[in-house]
C-alpha cells in the first residue's frame, strides 16, 4: 500500500507533466516505443549544475508564449550551467523560467543546451520545491521537475524525448540537478 507521501509526491509528478510540456508530441510515440531503423535511442543522464542569474524581477513583461497563464504571481527568471553526459558530451546551457515563489513552482522553463562543436539542443522544463520556498534560505530542498526535449541544430536536429529531473535548490537560488530519460534523434 503506498502511503499518502507517495501519494503526494505523484500528483506533483503528474501535475508537472500535465502543465509543464504542453505541446502536442510531433512524432509517432508508438513507432519511436517499439523502436524504427529512423532514429537512435540513447538512455541519457545528466548532472547539472545550475548558477541563477536572478530574476528579472516584478514588472518585468512575462513571455506570453512559456509563462503559465496558472493564479498567482509570477516573476521572470534566468540561469546559466554546464554539464556533461553520453551521447551529448559536454555542455553549456542558458535558460529562462517564471517563477512562482508563493506556491515554490518553476514553470514555463526554456533552455539551450550547446555542444562543443556549437550544435544546440532545445528543452522545454518545470519543477516543483517538495519542501521550502523558491528563493528562501533553504538549503538543500528537494525538488522534482520533468523536460521535454523540443529540436535541435546540427547533429541534435529533430532530438525528441522525455527526462524526470531530481535535484536541489539552494537559498541562492543555485541548484544541483539530475536529469534521468530517454531522447530519440533521427539518423
């Protein structure tokens, strides 16, 4: 029998992938499940170390085209990391975000991941603290997040696939992040 803490932590988890991603696949997830001579599958894991760029701050205009339309107020955010992983190598990232500090969501997350050899790969995230408030001292709250891999450039043209993220945030707003999935690149 699941407790209700896992009870709890799966409506996060459903509620994320639910408002976080919400663009139509373009792909045949079936053909891409029982796997197709067109695309390679590669189990990814990703460590992430994220430097928050602060917010943007209130007044800021929020991106109609990623900030969640959700109640509340949300405030523009952005960040920078590096990462290294297979198949992507290493990484340098930048990302934009909106921030939602009374209910501790990040939403409408958009990030670019940029190999060594310049080619991009496009993300699309949220995440949810389970514990603490975005931007309160708070070290070490966990969080929990999904990504959903949106295109590419060059050798990342056409990337498609899902990550579940694990991580946590620090009082400054910096953050270690685990990113555990499946992406499909055409050949």
């Amino acid at each position: 029998m699941v407790g209700m803490r896992g009870i709890s932590r799966s409506l996060v988890l459903v509620g994320l992938i639910t408002t976080s991603c919400g663009e139509t696949p373009t792909l045949d997830v079936r053909a891409l499940a029982t796997g197709n001579d067109r695309h390679a599958q590669y189990n990814i894991v990703l460590e992430q170390d994220l430097v928050n760029d602060a917010p943007l701050g209130p007044g800021e205009p929020q991106p109609s085209d990623h900030c969640p339309a959700a109640p509340g107020r949300w405030v523009a955010g952005s960040g920078r990391s590096t990462a290294n992983s297979e198949p992507f190598g290493t990484l340098t990232e930048t990302e934009v975000y909106c921030i939602n500090a009374e209910r501790s969501e990040l939403s409408g997350g958009l990030a670019t991941w940029i190999d060594v050899n310049g080619d991009s790969i496009s993300m699309r995230f949220s995440a949810q603290l389970l514990i603490g408030s975005v931007y309160t001292p708070a070290p070490n709250a966990p969080m929990v997040g999904i990504a959903q891999f949106t295109g590419g450039t060059g050798t990342w043209e056409g990337i498609t696939g899902v990550a579940f993220l694990t991580g946590r945030q620090n009082g400054d707003g910096s953050a270690s992040i685990r990113y555990e999935g499946t992406v499909y690149v055409p050949r």
